[in-house]
C-alpha cells in the first residue's frame, strides 16, 4: 500500500502526531522524581519549555529554572534521572500514524519533519528507524525559532527548495496549523490517524 502527492513536501509535526503524549505512568515517574506537588511542579515544567525549544535555554538551565520555581535542589544525579524519564516520555510511537509515514515513502512522497524540540532529540530524530523516511529533519532548537512563528515555515520551504504552497503540514495544535494556513501552506489538524489517512489520500494523483 501507498500514497503518492506529487509536487510536495509532506511535514510532520512530532509530538503527539508520530509520538504518543506521556502517558499516565511516564508523568507520574517524572512527578515522583521531582518530589514536589504536580500542579507548580507542571506549571514550571510548561512555562520555561519554550526556552528549551528554541535552543535559548540548556538542559541544565532548564531543570535549574523549575527547581528554582520550585524552591527545591537536585543533585546532578537527580537531574539527569528527571532527564531521562521525561525523554523516555516524549518518544512513544504512535504506529498507525508511522504506517501513514511509510506508506507515503512507498509512494515517492517528499517528507520532512519539522518539531519544536531541544537539542537532545535531533539524533533520536533522525537516527531512529522512523528516520530513514525524512529527507530532512528541522528541529526548532537548530532554528532559533518555534512553531507558530511564521519565519520557522519560511525557512522550512527554503531548506526544502519548495515553494510555501507545495508543503504540506500536518500537526496536533491548531495554532501552529493556522500560522502555516496563514502563508498559504495546506494544513491539517491532526486529532487521529484515521483522519489524516483520509486526508493524504485525498490529495493523491
């Protein structure tokens, strides 16, 4: 089976479309690491996550920024724990939506990825199994820019030496797809797997 789009470039979000959302269990690990309450524990964990995604802001500096909020210290060993499960969190796959990915690959489909994402996940990007079916992979911390910003599709389409009216951009938070819509990229809010299979195979030759 496959899916063949001419003349375009297919980009994929990460999170929560390739990957599944932390489950139940991945939180709770990452909470009990902590030792601190879930809601300033979250609240921080959110709020100095942009800094990190736009590679602003290290891994270390990131922790320090959430024990500082938290009014708590944590031995390297402890942040390097807290590192590991929320890694391990973020990198669940969501095997219909990888399916649809190879699917497109069989058909000659360009595909990249484009994810707001530190530093840490650009080799797990490209150097997973997933990663043979990206010709490229942008990953927002290499860029100084995330998502909705409308110079990261810029630049997305320059790399890809595409036009922006030929990607293509699949992702989970529609104010990201509105921003790409807004320059006149074709868009879909991704809620499912079957959803975008209906979509990509709506837009086949």
């Amino acid at each position: 089976m496959s899916i063949h789009i001419p003349d375009c470039v297919v980009v994929f979000d990460y999170g929560e479309v390739i990957s599944l959302s932390p489950s139940a269990a991945d939180q709770a690990a990452l909470l009990a690491l902590s030792g601190c309450d879930a809601e300033p524990f979250w609240a921080s964990y959110w709020q100095h996550r942009d800094g990190l995604d736009q590679g602003t802001t290290s891994i270390l500096a990131y922790w320090a920024q959430i024990a500082a909020d938290l009014g708590v210290t944590w031995r390297a060993s402890r942040v390097h724990e807290l590192w590991v499960a929320d890694f391990r969190g973020w990198l669940g796959s969501a095997p219909k939506t990888i399916d649809l990915i190879e699917e497109l690959h069989l058909g000659g489909t360009r595909l990249a990825i484009l994810s707001n994402a530190g530093f840490d996940f650009s080799s797990p990007f490209r150097r997973s199994p997933m990663g043979q079916f990206f010709e490229r992979v942008f990953v927002s911390a290499e860029m100084d820019a995330i998502k909705p910003d409308p110079a990261i599709y810029v630049e997305v389409a320059a790399g890809l030496g595409i036009p922006l009216e030929q990607m293509i951009f699949i992702d989970n938070k529609a104010v990201n797809t509105d921003a790409a819509a807004a320059l006149g990229i074709k868009t879909h809010h991704f809620t499912g797997a079957e959803g975008l299979g209906a979509f990509l195979r709506s837009l086949e030759a």
